[in-house]
C-alpha cells in the first residue's frame, strides 16, 4: 500500500531534546573543572543561572505566550549553563537572574521562542551584565585547586588583561602594570588554574566537550576550527610583525572565552549559517572580530561581541552562500 503524508518523509530518533542533551553532557566536564578551581561559589553561580533560565522559560510560556511549555527541550538549561560559565564565581545571584532574565525573556522569548531568536541568548545575558555591572563583571577570584570555599578577598587578573596590561621590557612594573613572569604557564591555561569566567578557564574540559559533540555528530568542525584558527593566524601575524608579547598566538587560543565561545556558541543552530561555506564565512568573521577587539579597544575579551555581531549578519551570510540545487543555471 502507498502511503501518502507530508514531510519530513525521512525519520530519525534524533530530536531537538536528544541534541540539547548531548550538549548538557558536553558541558559537564566545564562544570567539573569550574567546581574544581573556584569551589562552591562556582556550584552556586551554575544552579542558579539553569534554575533561572528554566523558571523564565516556564513562566513565559505558560503566562505569556500561552504555549506549550518547553523546558522539557533542555534548551533553557543549556542557556543558563552558557551565561553561568560567562560569569565570575563572585557574582552575586540577584544580578544572575537578571542575566537570566534578559537571555530568556528578551533574547529568546521576545522572538518566538527555540528557533526564532536571532542573537545567542546567553551572550545577550552576559552582554548586559558587562554593561550594566562592570565591576561585577570584572572582579576574578583567584583559582584554588580542591578548594571548596576559596579565601575571602583574593582576586587576580585573567591572563588577557594581564598581556593588555603588560609593560614592556625594561620599564619598571607599575602597580596598573604587569611583568612577563606574572603570566601563567601555558599548562595551567590548557588545565585551568588561571582567573576568568568560570567555564572558560579550561580548554581542556572544552576540548573534551568538542570531541564528544563531534562523535556524536551534534556540531561539524568548521566553525570551531576555522574560528580559532583565525584567532591563532591573525595573532600571529601581530606577534611576528611588532614583536609585542600582547600577541601571543597560544596565550589568545588558550584563555578568555575563545573555546568557549567557539565550540559551544557560535555553533549555536539558530544563530550560526546553515550551509559548510556560510559556517567558514561566520567564523573568519568571528575570529577576526576577536582579534581586532582584543588588540585594538580597550577591553581584552572580544568573543561575546564578535559572535553576537556576526549573529546579525547570518541571513545575509546565507544568502550568499546558497546553496545551488542540482540542475540550477549558475
């Protein structure tokens, strides 16, 4: 018998709830780490941004937009854990909802919902908290290994600020300043022992994450790869031209939110091109956004920006890297 029905015509266990779970699961090892370096504080700042993020996702949809709920997707867990690694572990909880507020409500919600958003919604949150608390926002407690309460009081800064900050070969080291020496080793960047958000601190849990997604077939490798790669090249080019130790390639990939940001949210489905060359597009202009933000503004990090500047230009990106159907004239 032929049966007769509208697509998708090609079934597949996979659902937006199985993919949204692999990425909680990639995010774990982040979390781990996190809780590791930063204590109990870390635990605190996590909990509170995914049960932020749920409780607005459920007031919304069934109050607002009088929808079906869906915070059974995961999605809204997802967000709360990206704008939780986006935080310092000294943020206080009040002023996290706020960024659970804006993610959820005004990023997302605002839109239509999963899908319909055009900016990631937990860089939107991390985005108004930078401006609204910038000293919040800027304040890094100092990593302590297995130590679940850290000390009062002791704070540093990221390894970015510190290479914004360093003074230049000869000169006395100001009290504003930073000396060559200060720089943590590239080992404790790759494991995480340095100051910064609470997820991004170590590449090698987010690298654990990527390879898991990439088994799992949840992400491709363009956008990570070519992202990165335009990080490292770009500074590179800087480095070896001017000779200045602000631009060390490795000291670029391995700290401040590039993992981050490249793995988990420029890959973000509904805010990321749709076609292989669109992707590769995106990311060079992620990469190079971040390059020229961290090198050449005032603020050291420049990942949040570049990806939510890139946001909006994605459906120009996927109208030019259309994909051409057989058969198509050129």
């Amino acid at each position: 018998m032929l049966k007769i029905s509208t697509n998708p015509h090609i079934q597949t266990r996979r659902n937006t709830k199985s993919i949204m779970l692999d990425v909680v699961i990639a995010l774990i090892p982040a979390a781990l780490f996190a809780i590791i370096f930063f204590g109990l504080e870390a635990l605190r700042v996590i909990v509170v941004s995914v049960l932020g993020c749920v409780l607005f996702e459920f007031l919304a949809c069934r109050y607002w937009l009088k929808v079906k709920n869906s915070i059974n997707d995961f999605s809204a867990v997802i967000t709360g854990l990206l704008l939780a690694y986006n935080l310092p572990s000294s943020m206080p909880s009040w002023m996290i909802l706020v960024g659970c507020f804006m993610a959820i409500i005004v990023a997302k919600m605002c839109f239509g919902g999963l899908g319909k958003n055009i900016f990631n919604p937990a860089l939107v949150g991390r985005v108004f908290l930078f401006i609204s608390f910038p000293v919040q926002m800027t304040v890094w407690p100092t990593p302590h290994f297995l130590q679940l309460v850290s000390p009062d009081g002791q704070t540093g800064a990221t390894t970015l600020r510190m290479l914004k900050s360093i003074a230049p070969e000869g000169e006395l080291v100001a009290a504003d300043r930073y000396s060559i020496n200060e720089l943590p080793s590239y080992f404790d960047m790759f494991i995480g022992n340095i100051g910064g958000c609470i997820g991004e601190i170590s590449a090698f849990a987010l690298l654990l994450g990527l390879g898991y997604m990439l088994w799992r077939k949840v992400i491709s490798w363009h956008i990570p790869l070519y992202y990165i790669a335009t990080v490292a090249a770009l500074t590179s080019i800087l480095y070896y031209a001017t000779g200045d130790i602000k631009y060390l390639p490795l000291a670029h990939v391995l700290s401040g939110g590039l993992m981050l940001g490249a793995i988990f949210m420029a890959t973000d489905y509904t805010t990321s091109p749709m076609t292989i060359k669109g992707q590769i597009i995106f990311a060079i202009g992620c990469g190079a956004l971040t390059v020229i933000i961290r090198s050449f503004s005032a603020y050291p990090e420049g990942v949040s920006f570049a990806i939510l500047i890139m946001n909006a230009l994605v459906p120009l990106i996927d109208k030019f890297a259309v994909q051409r159907y057989y058969g198509e004239k050129r």
